[in-house]
C-alpha cells in the first residue's frame, strides 16, 4: 500500500473518540481526514480534549455524502441505533466501516432486541458483519466491509475461554465471569455517580442481571465451544482507577484437564499474536501492565480442590477494548502491518 | 457495669492498631489500658500514628504478666502464630482475649497445617474460642473467654451467604466468592507491590487458588448449611482504594428460591442488626457507604437465565473486618451496649 | 442545658450537607428536626444519601415559618444569595442561624459585589454576623444570633497566620497562600470537570486570579495584623482526592523573627485548643491526618536563605472546614461542651 | 546517520529506568544494547518489569570496559555520586554520557557539598557538562560528550519561567515555586511513607527548607537572569496521583510588565518548540494533559492586584522529567530528529 489509509472518525467527543485521535495522530500508515461531532461542529478538536492543545483540527458536521468522498475508513464511535444510521450510507458509499458501538456484534436480532429494547435497525447488515476481535477472525477480517468490533468486557473474556472451550478442557456451562472496569469504560458521561468522590474509595458491582455485554460475551463462547447456546454469569464492577479492565473467570474443567494443558492450548492458540501475552503458570494479570497499550495479558491456573480452571485476563479498555482494536482491524482490513500504530 | 473496660491493645503498630485506638478512644464504656509494641516501646503512639499528634499514650513491651494485673480485655492484632503466644498466658491471668489473627478460627488443627505451614501452636484452646461474628454466635460470646475475630474476607462472605444456606435457599456446593479489597487489607506492609505507584491504575487478583482465608470461610458456610464440608472458590483482588471490600458472590438457587424469599431469609436474620443492612432487592452494594462504619451492607439479586442468586456484600475491612468486630464482641462479652464505641 | 438543640438544616443535599448530617446524628446534646431539599422533599434522605438506608428520615420542604417553628438552631448549607433569603425570616423567627455559605463573611459590600457580582442582599444584617472561626471568635460567638461560618480555604489559611501577623513576627505584605483541595471542595457538582477520568492523575490551579475566598483571606488577616488592608495572592489547586485541604503559605519574616518564636505565638495562641494541633518544628502538615476530623494542624517552619517563614496547614474541607466548624460555633452559641459530635 | 544509536541504560530497574525502557523499545533510530543493574544482573528484564513479559533483553553486570565497546551513547539513571564513577571511564572510552542524576548539573563545587554533603567526586569534568535542557541548551548540547540532564521539578520551573528573567519582565527577586508531585517523584523506592495507604487521600509539602532541587533551579533562574546569584523558595509537595509534576510559579513584575508581553515572550522563546505548548493566556495547566507524553504545557496570568506574574506549568517528571529528556538531549547530540522516539 502506498498511500496512507485515510480515515474519518464519527463521534469523537468520547474517550472512545480520544484515544482514537491518540493512536491515530502517530499512526505511520493511516491519516485523519475527518472528525465529527455534531455538538462541536467547527470547534478545534482541542476545544474538547485540551492535550491536543496546538493541533490543527476541527470537528465537523457528520455529513456522509461529503466525508465518503475523502476517505478510505469510517470508525464509529457512536451510540447503538446511530451508529447503524451512519453505517448504511458509508457503505453503500464504499467506505471500509469499523464500528465500536453494539449494532452489529449480536447475529441474533432477537437477543438485540432483548437486550436493546429496540429492533434491529438494519438486519440486512448482519450477514455481512465479521466481529471484530482480530485474534478470533482474523481471515474474515481480511476482506469484510463492516467490522463490530468487539466490545471491551467481551475482548477480556472471550480470548482467554475460547481456545479452552474449543479445546474441551473446560465445560460450557456453569460459567462465571466476574470483571472490574475503570471509570472510563462508562464513557466521559457527567452523571452524579461518575464524579470524582463518588467513585473514589468505592468499589461497587453494576448490572448484575442482564448486562448488554452478557449476549455477546456468550454468543461467541458459544461459538468457541462449538454449542448451539451457552448461559454465563457475567457481573461488571466499577473500580476507581481510569482504565482497564480485569476479568477472573472461573471454568469448570472437563476431565482429563490439567494446568499444563490449559496453558499449552492458550500458547498454541496465541503464541505468535502480538497483542497477547500468556503470563507463566499460576501468575495473575495486573492491569497495570496493560495500562495504555493493545495488549491482552492472560494468567491462568487450575484449583484443584474446586476442579476449576481459573483464568484472569486483563486489557486496556480504551485501547484493546476499543480504540486500539478498531486500528487494528482495520491494519489488517487494509493489509498492512497489524501493528500499526499500536506499539 | 459502672466501671469502665479496661483494654490492653497487643502489637498496636499497623492498621488494625490504628483503628483500635481510634475506636477505643471515643468508646464511652472502654478505656485503653496498655498499648503495646516491641519495636516501638518506650515511643509515644504518635510517633508511629501522627494523627494522634498530642494524645499522652505510649507503647510499652508486651510483659503480660504486667499488663494482664491492670487489664480486663486484650485485643491481639498480632501476626498469626505470636497470637497464640501471648493468648495462653493472658487466658490463664483470667483476661478475656479478642484475637484478631488467625490462630483460633479454624476448628480443624489439620486444616491449619495445611493452609499455615506449621502445626497448630495450641489445639487445646480451640474448643474454648468462639468464633467472633456477632450476628452468627451472639449467645456464645456472651459467655467465653477467647474469641476468635471473623477475617475481613470471611465477615462479608460469611454474613450474606449463611442465612441463604441455613434456610436450603442455595446449594452448599459450587459457590463463588469473587472479592476486591482496599489496600490496607495487605497490613501496613512496606514491600515493592504495595507502594502508591504500583497499586495505583492497578487491580489484580491473588491467592487464586488457596488463600488463607479459604478454610475460614468454607467451615463456617458448612456450619450454617448444616453438611460436614463445603468447597468453594474464594478469589480475591487487589483494588486501588485505602479501605472496605466488596464481595460478589454467586449461589446455585435450590428449587423454589426466588428473589422475595432471599430478601425474606436475610431480612428474618439481620432485620434487627445494627451493623447489618439489607438493601432493596437488586442494588447492589457500594463499598463508600460502609467506609469508615462497622456496617456490612447486603445487596441481593436473582438471574433466572443461570438460576443463581448473586449476593453483594461490602464491609470497612478495618471496621467491621477487624477492629469494630473486636470491639462489638467485647461488649458482647461484658455486657454493655453492642454499639458502643462503633457508631 | 437540659434539653437537646433542635436542629435545622437548609440545604442538606449537597457533601456539606451529608457531613452534617453524618456529624449531627451521633451529637449527644442535639436532634435534627428537619432536612430541607426542595428537589427532593418528601423523599427519604437515603435516596439521595444510601450511606443512611434505614435512618427514619425525610427531606421536607423549607417552609420557613413551620421549621423556625420547632427549631433552635438552623445550618444553612445555601448557595449564597439563597442562604440570605432564608436567613432573614429564621433570623426574625427568633431562631440562630449558622451559614455555611459566603453571604455574611465580608464586612464589605463593595468587595461582595466586586466578587460575586451582585449586591449584598441584605447589608442591615452584616453588622450582628460574627465570623465562624472559633478559636479567633470564641467570644463574640457566645452571644450573636447570626454566625457566617468561615471558609474551607479561609480557615486553613487564616488560623495559622493570624497570630503571627497579630504578634509581628511577619509582614503583612507579599503574603502567599498556595492551596490544593480535595474534590469535594467544588460541592457535589455534576460536572464534566469533576468526573473520576478528569480528576484522576490530574493537579491544576484554578481561579489563580480573585477567587471569591480571596477577600474573606485578606479582611480576616488583616484584622489580625491590625492594617486596614491587605493584599495577597491565593492560589487554589484541585488535587485527586475527596477530602481535605493543604495550604502552604509564605510569610515575609519581620526582624527579629525566629523558628521558635514562631513556634511560641502559635503555642500561645492556640495550645490550649481541642482542634488545633501544633506540630513539632520543621515537620510538615499531612492532609491524610486530619481526614474526617474537626482538627487544623499546622507545621512551621523558618527559611533564613530567603527570611521566610513557611506554614503547612491541613483540614478536612467537610469538616473543620464546612460542617465541623458550624457545628463548633453551634455548640458555642448554645453553652454546651465546644467538642460535642466532633470527637 | 545510516545505523542506529547503540544505547546502554545503566542502573535501570527504577522507574526512570523503566521510562527510558518503554521510550526506547519505539525509538526508530535507537537499540539497546545493555540494560545494567548490579542487583538483577542475569534476570529477564521482564522479572522486575512485568509489562515488559515476553521481550528478550536481560539485565547484565555495569561492566564499563564491555558495554563502551558496543555502544555509542550510555544513560545514566543512578544515584549520584554513583552516576559519576560510571561517567569517568565511559567518557574516557569515548562514549556520550546522558547522565539523570543530579551529579553535574551544579557548575558550583560549593553548592554541591552544601547539598550533597559529600565533596563532588569529579570537579575536573563539570566545565565538560552541559546542562540538559534542550530549550534552553541546544547548540550545547550538540557538541557535548556530557550531558547533566536537568531535573524534574527544575525543568518545570525554569522553562517558563527563565524567558520571563531575560527579558526582564519580571524581577529576579521574591521568585516562589509551589509544586505538586506524583509518587514515582519519590523513585521506585520501598519505604513506609510511600505505601498506598499512606500516599492516598493525602497531600503533603516536604523539603520545605533546602531541598536538592533549589541550587538547580536557583542557578538557572539566575543564569536567565543575567545575574550572579538568586535565591528562591522552592516548596515540593506530595501528591496521590502516579505522574507529573505542577509548578506554581509567582513572579514580582517589573514595571511595564503586562499579561500581553508575557504571553509573548513565551511564545517568542517557544512558539517553535515542539515539546513546549504555551496555553492561551489565564488557562491553568493541567497535569493529566501531559501523562506519558514529553510535553511542557505553561500557563500564564498577571495578578494586578499584587503585581504579579502567576505561571502553571505541568511536565510527565518520568518522561520530560527524566527518561524523554535525556533521550531528546541524546537525539540532538546524535543529529538525529530531536522528537524521535518521543511523540
């Protein structure tokens, strides 16, 4: 390739949206074009996040029929529901679609209404969405037009279990996924329980029943494990700390299951990935050690005393859990080096 | 009791210390006799805990045949293992204990091999010691000489859970205690991983597989559930806060729970605790409200899709998980007003 | 006194009002009588404050005429402007008033209108306020009706200055206040400036120019330093943290000036005070030792490379700064024990 | 320059080490050659830097002799003192020394003894230094061998203010510096004071009087000055956050000064200065605008009422503090792009 991908970015007023602009600011190959945002049209983007303070860019109106014009990518960083508003005219306008939001992770568009409480607004699309988790669809992403990029609990969750549950080392069912997120994974939303005293020195779970990430965290399982349906326990927390996520799932080991096992088909299965890093037997993740960067660190063990194996898995999520991810599809999308802007 | 509790505190120099001396000192029917510290003898407590800048106390050598002529009660925040030490001859001076170590917790010398390392110091007492969780064993403290202090992770494990198993509401098999802790759970431990920049941004599980605190709280579940053993999963976390713990935990629903009985079987054991609250079903419990309190605040809720009850738990580690326990089954013990000192 | 003080509160949904309440409740010597909230009448005071679910308490609407009714004493934790409105008819209803706000701290309309931008809404009142700083007001507290609660950063800056100034050790020029606060400092704002990602790992100055604290600063340190007027530069800083106040401030040393007479003026001045703690010299003031407490304490210490005498002074904003004081002054006015509910 | 810069680190397993690890690994015209650290020698880097799990570069003995045989640039993060036995033989094998500690930044051998209490271990090589700031030092810095890059908190109070001096818009008397630090300021250093526990919810100023940092900052400010000599108050301050550093700086103006000429002798000095952003003129700097990054952010304000000139100015103390600085001060002496590595 020898032009830079040119790359607009929808909604970048959010986290999601800053550190899109972060890593694609020193990204060598690709080059922002346009960033939108309907609340800050014409404003520099610094207006909002001052750390840009001193660079040329504006926000502009989201206006497709224009931007499609100039650009090669389009990632969204929108809420669900608008973002399938953008998604339809960019591709039909022929542009590569990186979509952070939910709209086209779940197959099912019944489970998307469940758990969305609205229908699908473009079930046409489904079809031709490749979920967008680089280390688990790699060749579909290869040659698709509309990525769902994986959403950042489900990143933490589903990269550690799959090769387990693909492997028949650990069963589908009985499945508990206990997470921790930094106050950014709720978006710079400005709601009384995100101020600053409010989260300090508190620790505290959050949609304990029916999370939105339960179905998609589960349809994929489903798909590592090669069953038609799995039910997992998924229970988010709130922790004061800004990024990252920790994800301690607890695996009910199939017979035959061993530690050494375990870590053999996690090595096999990402031994050579880049942004994956399988820590020595019985050593736990740390989200410290991910702090701003692409990767999924992943600890593993077995309690043999409960016959379970034991996983915990960290990621940034602004990066890995976002950001970081829809680069990353979209490197290989293009064909260029996967690592892109992301070391 | 028209005299006041005269209380010796043994190895006041950590954070369990601290926060006797700060309950104790406003503690209307208590007064501190005897705050010792070998390494700090002969030192104003100030020295070590600035904030008591100007009180008139100083540490003194554990000489327990001194202390125990001058004192009803001793409170031993003591390593494991040393408490036993100074327990014995304390007991045989006719001074009631309140053991905040580990030493007298376990009912089972075997176990305590297995999880401490070494043989039991003193199997003899261990039929003489309570258990120290006020709200489990209130008739039995009234009336004993050796308490055992409930562990911090055990307390807010222990509480929710028991009362769910007593009534047959959940299985005693395949239960899951995923804890986060404040950093002061680790003592006032001067080591690498616990200095600012390394907890800072950082959450990481330990003791996966193991922990110490494992049989506590496995012995005292099966207690409540009427079988001779339980295994469970405790793991807990390490989260960037001074204080308190939040426990998630997952139950498997025997037939006919449901959400209403839960709420019920906790509102019949606790509905007239102090220290306990029961939250409306479904919110989850915040560890900032029990900061600084002898509260535990439940949270309770029920997943039909996996058929588990899924409790929150949220204690001050400091407070209710050790010195405030300390305090209530004391006053338990000498038959004062059970809040006095803790509100 | 008998009978218990029957307590008001206007206001009572922001921190400052969370922390009377937190103070009043456990006071021996008053009762709260009614909590006002005009958003939030007739609601439990746990829904906006789930640290208290169980207190038997609701928000009521601030019918002055009703309270001043069944009330000895009310809190008034107002914005300014508002807090005037309700003072005036609790004020003629007999009632004594405690404001948290800045309405009654500025002796001088000018300046009132120079930094809040209107006029003094009832300037007939100015001449009964006596300022709520206790240890310089003590007397004058006894006997008024109207008491205008210092400051959060004027009590931090004013208590160790005044007497210096007051014994001419330093000048009452080129005086320096450099200040960092807690977030609680900016209320319980929602506000994107205020959000846990925002405050995190983030130190910044604001209002470097005529913060509105500035004036209070100036009038009470020169009543001290008996000038008419003086002119200093406060500088206030937001600092990652929920709770307390550092003021560190650079004094000219007048001839003559030594560490230790500074040490003797603030001995004389304030040995004898439950909440003021002088520390040894040349060690420096921790906020974290004066968290949750009614204390100011204050380190010193002396630069002869530039003759400057250099003051650390911390408070807990909420408390000695906001809640705490109202509560000293209330306990004042009413002759009853000055550290009641502080302790 | 056709080949990479051969980089050895020595002294590397404190967290500017880590800094300058992290920089370097994404440095397109540098590799590391050696990694040296007397207590790990032998070890993974990755065993004291977990986030570096998977890289292949282990610690080895500082042997002087072989390491200056394979590389062309050696960075110095030792203690000082230490800094120079290491600086001695590696500039006689001909190897450009960056040193990071403080041992040839004083050009004053007597100010050194005063600070450092120890006679300074090589006088002969400080008329060699060159002072490591490149704003202020490039031409230097280009011919040099060595480097005495410049301290954190000086770096933060000299850069803004240092124009201001030399054009004489602000006096260079009555000059205080106010600043704030986060916890890696302190090094990676295991000691009571910087437990979690200890450092959250607290804020405190130490080095109150004579901290090491003033002589530096001192001779800067007076070299700015065009001045023999300047003395100044210089107060650090501790707080919760990990990274960066906020100077408060307040200046006396000369006559004639207004907020204007400030402004633009600022950006005269820096406008083309791609580490250094001068913000528009009143908005405080803010350290969360520089995490992680090399950047110098300066605010500027003019307080009429005392006549003075009140900077903010926020640096990473790990990235332009430290590590980044001496790998820009490496660039320049190399002629390579000054912001490689770094951006």
């Amino acid at each position: 390739m020898d032009k830079k991908i040119r790359v607009a970015i929808f909604g970048a007023s959010g986290y999601a949206g800053e550190e899109l602009l972060r890593l694609l600011l020193r990204h060598p190959m690709a080059e922002i074009v346009a960033v939108t945002s309907r609340k800050n049209a014409g404003e520099p983007v610094s207006s909002v996040f001052p750390r840009f303070t001193g660079l040329k860019l504006h926000f502009v109106e989201p206006d497709v029929q224009k931007i499609s014009a100039i650009c090669d990518a389009a990632i969204l960083a929108l809420p669900h529901g608008l973002a399938t508003e953008y998604a339809v005219p960019l591709l039909e306008a022929g542009v590569k679609v990186f979509d952070i939001s939910a709209d086209f992770r779940l197959r099912s568009t019944a489970k998307y209404k469940e758990y969305y409480k609205v229908d699908h607004p473009a079930p046409q699309l489904l079809s031709r969405a490749v979920y967008g988790l680089p280390e688990r669809y790699r060749e579909e992403l290869k040659r698709c037009d509309l990525v769902a990029c994986a959403g950042c609990y489900p990143t933490s969750s589903i990269l550690p279990t799959a090769p387990l549950l693909a492997a028949k080392l650990v069963k589908p069912t009985n499945v508990v996924v206990c997470s921790c997120s930094g106050v950014t994974g709720a978006g710079r939303k400005v709601d009384l329980p995100y101020i600053f005293p409010e989260c300090n020195e508190s620790l505290k779970a959050y949609g304990v029943v029916g999370h939105r990430h339960l179905p998609e965290i589960e349809q994929e399982m489903a798909v590592a494990a090669g069953v038609p349906e799995m039910k997992i326990n998924f229970i988010p927390h709130l922790a004061p700390m800004n990024r990252c996520i920790n994800s301690t799932i607890l695996l009910d080991a199939e017979e035959g299951c061993t530690l050494e096992k375990v870590g053999e088909a996690l090595e096999k299965a990402y031994g050579n990935e880049e942004f994956i890093r399988i820590l020595p037997a019985k050593r736990p993740a740390d989200t410290k050690y991910v702090f701003m960067t692409n990767c999924c660190e992943i600890g593993y063990n077995f309690d043999a005393h409960t016959n379970k194996v034991i996983i915990t898995s960290v990621i940034d999520n602004l990066t890995k859990g976002a950001a970081g991810q829809a680069i990353q599809c979209m490197n290989i999308r293009f064909g260029i080096d996967e690592g892109a802007g992301l070391r």
